[in-house]
C-alpha cells in the first residue's frame, strides 16, 4: 500500500499527472527542430508590432455591400463545401488520432496561403492556421473528432452502420471546420482586394469528447495574442449566447490501481484484487451521489478490469467525468473523487494512481459579439429545406421513440430561428454536459455560432446523430453558417468598436469577479494516446470507405445511398 505517495491534492492548481507514457514524452520531439523553430519565427512576423495597422472604419453601406459579396461567394463555393463535410464524415476519427482528418484540413488551408504550425502543445492532430498580418487578430476554431461506435450511413433513417462497431460523426463534429473554411477564404478575398489589414487564425477542437486540448492550447499560450475568437458547433438551429451558457465545467479523470495476482481457484488468498478497488470507488461514489448538488454530473467506465476471471486482477483502472456548475464545486468533486479511490486502495490493500485526462471550465460568452453575431443571423436565416430533408429528419425522430407532434423538437427540421440566448444564472441551471471552449472564453472575447446541420431532438453520442451529417441537410446548415461567420469576422475586422466592447464587457463584466484558474498543472500532458488502440483496430476497414470526390459528386453516391431511404413502411420503428 502507498496510499501517501498519492496524497497530492494542492491548493490552487490540480494535481498533476502521474505515470504518463513515453509516447506522451516524445510527441513534440518528431517535429524537427528546425521546422518548429522556422514555423515559431514565422508565426511571430505575422504579428510583429510593425505590421500592426489601425482597423479599417467603413461606411456601413459599404460594409452591408462586402457582406452581400460574401453571401454570394458562399453560395458558389457550395460544391466545395460539401465535398469537405463528406470527407471529414468519411474519416471518422476518434480524438487525439484525427490523423487523415487535420492532414486534409490543412493541405487546403495551405494551398489558398495560410500558415501551418503543426503539433501545438505537443498534439500531432493539433495545428494552427495563419493568415493576414497585424491586428486584430480573430481565431476561428471547431472540434474535428468523432464518437465510439456510432458508425452510421448517412440519409438512411434506421440503424445501418457503414462498419458494424466502428466509430463516427454521431455529434457532427465533420461539419465545424468546413464551415470555417468556406467563411474565411470567401473573407481572406474580400480583405486582399479591399486591403483590410487583421491575421485569421484557424485552429481544431482535438478530442473534444475528451476534453482533451483547449486549456493546453490556452497554458501554452496559442491565444495570447488574440484579440477575439468564433468557434462553431453543429446544432439544430442557428443560434448564439452570451454571459453563462448554463453548462458544466468537468474534470477528466482515470484512477489506476494496482494489488497482486494469483490463482483465483487455488490461491485466492495470495492475491489483492486491483478491480475490487474499482468497484469500491464506483460503489462509495454512488452513495456519495445523495449528498450532493443536484447540478452536478458524474459518470464513469471502467477501462480496465483484469484479463480472465481465474487470475485475480493486478491491475484495474476506471475513469470518470465529474461535472459542476463552478470552478470551486468542480475541484470539490475532483477531491472526493481522489479521496473515495484512495479509501478503496486502502480497503483492498492496492495503491492508486491517478491522472487527467481532460478539462473544461463552464463556458461563458461576449455579448457585444453575440449580438453582432446574431444580427448576422437575423439576416442570413434558416436554409430552405425540401421535402426529402423534412421526411428524413420526422423519420429519425420517429425511430428515437419521438413521433412528430409528441415534442417540440419532434416536427422535422427548424423552420423558425432561435431568439438570442440570454445568460442562465447559476442558480436556476440544472447543469449538463461541457465543452472546452469555455477555458478559451475564460481568457479572450469568445462566442460559438451553432448552426442548424442537425436533426432536431435525437439522443446525442448517438449513430442517429450522424444521419443527416454527411446529407443535403449538413451541407446547407454548414453553408448557411459559413455566411453568419464570415458577415461576422467582417464585422470584426471592419468596425473597431465590436472588439473594443467586447473587450469592455470581458474585463468590466465576465472576468470582473471571476478568474479563471487553469484545472489542469502547468506539467499535465495532453492524453494524446487516448483511442490509439480503437482506430488502430478499425482504420484499415475504414479507409475502404473514405469519400473519393474525383469519382462520386457525393458521399451518399459513393455509398449507393437513395436519398432519403427510410424502413419499410410495413414494418414499424423499433429504435433499435
Ligand atoms: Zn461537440
């Protein structure tokens, strides 16, 4: 037992990692030197203070004209929008290993001129994007990775994975980075020819289900320069908020734990069963449920269990996510949490280990963006869409267990935009899941455009989820959000008084009596080997069916696909 070498809860910053791998160690050491160092000075002319110009002031009848340009330009690089949001759909990669995924993004950055730094904060899928010179400078971010087991086809209503088991875009996570695409080439040649001075930084959500590398981007300073930052996130409608977006904060956490093996039929006695501290942690967890607030979230999976039920189990490893409301009340969580799986080693004489493995802070917005943000909205609106899309979206409710009529959300797709989302106060939230956009929003302006590339009303993490995200409904929703964000960078370039509020509001309202404090230590690793084995496991079956442009129009073509194709009248819906 050594229950004290764990004893490491500090007072301010987390609890850092114990017993990473050497492949942690050595991510940052395959990127030459020399590269890094050349992409490191590169990035730093971008900004260099002499090249810093005053933002441009326009008339607005000008800036009302640039914005017409834009809607258009978008509408004509449809095609290429859509082949984007296919070929990510078609990568279908986990977080941390969002390989071919990030290798595609940024071929094409590249091309149309944009500056690569890869491997920031020691991810291999993690990258920025740079483009322009001087200030401001507005990054534009999405999450790029996708969900286990949710293989799905897309346009067909009922489950029918492309691969039975293997992973997919049932969040919609394939759409985000298109979108930005599409928005800031049609700027970047709006800003070449009218001379308007800013640098666009473009970057992705790794592992966002993990919760995996924003605040690492943030420590290591990717954003320090930055002046504001849109980030986008697929929804069913198209929508912004501001101040406290009602959400949890979370800790990532794996406990590991480690007694002796032996004969579990002969020796029994000999052995000290590290999964019997798992399920001791589980089982003091659950009745430490009672005692806690109702806004709180926790739930875990056990990663390891033993081998074979005759060997008592040496080692044993759960992981869990503790979600709160605040900082404090998710510290609190993390520190029960270390305190339960250090009785339980103590209980079954094994020694505990524990480490992070993700974190996000609950997010809060600007809202001087947030209300350009959703002018834009006003004036971009839902897509149209057809018949084919309606009867799709109903069926995939319908197969949920949500007939239409029975909710809200059960009536096909959005045809009314959402009001401008107000903030939700603390004590009125029933908390929920997280995202680690919120440690960005905690040290820059920040907003997240959600946009309507989804089907109301289904379950989330879920293969339904990814139905309509490699269709017709994707591709509009996606090019109707890349007109909002590209009116908005505009509006972010053009009217210097958007970043000056958004700054006010920032210091003076969101961070007034809140700072933000880094969950994770200044030594913590991103968990880049997290998934490693699931896509090493199903990539060669995949690969079989990644998107080919230069054949097929569309992925649903490729796949042979009647759109939309539903189950057989005859037979009901079971959701299975
Ligand atoms: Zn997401």
């Amino acid at each position: 037992m050594n229950i004290k070498t764990t004893m490491r809860f500090p007072t301010k910053n987390i609890l850092s990692a114990i017993g990473f791998r050497s492949s942690v160690l050595t991510a940052d050491s395959r990127k030459p030197i020399a590269a890094l160092a050349f992409s490191c000075l590169f990035s730093t002319m971008l900004v260099m203070p002499s090249q810093v110009s005053a933002q441009t002031k326009m008339t607005p009848a000008k800036i009302d004209a640039l914005k017409t340009e834009l809607t258009k330009e978008i509408d004509k690089q449809q095609k290429f929008t859509q082949e984007m949001v296919d070929m990510v759909f078609s990568f279908g990669e986990l977080g941390f290993q969002e390989v071919e995924t990030s290798k595609y993004l940024t071929d094409i950055l590249q091309k149309n001129g944009f500056v690569i730094e890869q491997g920031i904060s020691g991810v291999p899928t993690a990258w920025t994007a740079k483009w322009g010179s001087g200030k401001p400078i507005i990054a534009v971010g999405s999450d790029i990775d996708c969900i286990p087991k949710a293989s799905q086809k897309p346009g067909v209503s009922y489950h029918d994975p492309i691969i039975e088991g293997a992973p997919g875009h049932g969040e919609g996570h394939n759409s985000g980075q298109p979108l930005n695409i599409t928005a800031v080439l049609a700027l970047k040649k709006i800003m070449e020819r009218e001379k308007i001075p800013g640098t666009i930084m473009l970057w992705p959500g790794v592992a966002e289900e993990q919760l995996g590398t924003k605040a690492y981007y943030v420590r290591d300073g990717y954003f320090k320069d930055v002046d504001a930052c849109i980030f986008t996130h697929v929804a069913n409608n198209m929508s912004v908020s501001y101040g406290d977006a009602g959400n949890n904060g979370m800790v990532s956490a794996l406990f590991s734990f480690e007694g002796q093996a032996s004969h579990a039929g002969a020796a029994p006695w000999r052995g000290k069963s590290a999964l019997d501290a798992v399920e001791l942690t589980n089982i003091a967890w659950n009745y430490h449920r009672e005692h806690m607030e109702t806004t709180q979230r926790s739930h875990y999976v056990i990663k390891d269990g033993g081998d074979q039920p005759n060997v008592v189990p040496s080692k044993a490893s759960v992981w869990y996510y503790f979600r709160e409301r605040t900082y404090p009340k998710i510290m609190q969580m993390y520190k029960d949490g270390i305190k339960i799986a250090e009785g339980a080693a103590q209980m079954t004489d094994t020694k505990m280990t524990y480490e992070v493995l993700g974190s996000a802070w609950p997010g809060h917005f600007n809202q001087p963006m947030a209300e350009a943000m959703y002018e834009n909205i006003k004036a971009v609106g839902l897509p149209k869409w057809t018949e084919a899309d309606q009867t799709l979206a109903k069926a995939a409710q319908k197969e949920m267990g949500n007939p239409e009529g029975a909710t809200v959300e059960s009536n096909g797709l959005a045809t009314t935009l959402s009001p401008l989302a107000k903030p939700t106060a603390t004590s009125s939230s029933g908390g929920g899941g997280s995202d680690d956009i919120a440690d960005i929003s905690w040290n820059l302006p920040t907003i997240v455009l959600r946009y309507p590339a989804n089907i109301p009303g289904l379950p989330g993490h879920h293969w339904a989820n990814a139905i309509a995200m490699a269709t017709p409904i994707a591709h509009k929703g996606v090019t109707a959000g890349a007109k909002v964000e590209a009116m908005t960078l505009l509006d972010l370039f053009v009217k210097p008084e958007v970043i000056k509020n958004a700054k006010t509001y920032f210091t003076d309202v969101q961070t007034k009596d809140v700072k933000y404090t880094p969950i994770i230590s200044k030594t913590d690793k991103p968990a880049i080997h997290l998934n490693e084995k699931i896509m090493q496991e199903f990539r060669p079956e995949m690969k079989k069916y990644y998107y080919d442009p230069a054949k097929y129009p569309t992925y649903l073509e490729q796949l042979g696909i009647k759109y939309p194709t539903l189950r057989d009248t005859k037979t009901e819906g079971t959701g299975k």
